[in-house]
C-alpha cells in the first residue's frame, strides 16, 4: 500500500466581531497535523485579528486583511 502523506490548506473568512467563533475554528484544524496552512481573510473585523492570531502562536496561519467587508466571496477573491 502506498504511503501517501496529505498536506491540507484551510481557509476561512471573518468579521465584525467573530473571534470566539473563528479561535474554535483555528484551534480544532490547527490539531490536525495535515494541516500545514492556514488562511483567514479578514473582512474588516472590528478587532484585531492579526494580534489575535499572533497570540496563538502558530506560524502555520497568515491573516489577509480587506479594508471593509466584502461579503464571503469578496474575501475569498481576495486570495
């Protein structure tokens, strides 16, 4: 059998003020050790979701900020 290794992306899109919903998010795909990145798109958060992330201390996630929210798509096109 082959011995495959899966490496996973994630992404995910944010605002207003959704960090107790986005943390659970991170926190649960961040213990998968498939995952090797992740990517939020942040649809002008009313705080500040790079500090946030930063505190997690995970390098595995980047944060792309839109300077006013531009719906799910929007952020996502972003990427």
């Amino acid at each position: 059998m082959a011995n495959i290794k899966y490496k996973v992306c994630v992404l995910t899109v944010t605002y207003a003020n959704r960090w107790q919903f986005l943390e659970q998010v991170l926190k649960r795909v961040l213990s998968f050790e498939q995952v090797t990145h992740i990517v939020v798109a942040d649809n002008a958060s009313v705080y500040s979701v790079k500090d946030n992330v930063a505190l997690m201390g995970d390098n595995r996630v980047v944060v792309l900020a839109n300077a006013e929210n531009t719906g799910s798509a929007g952020g996502i096109n972003k990427l």
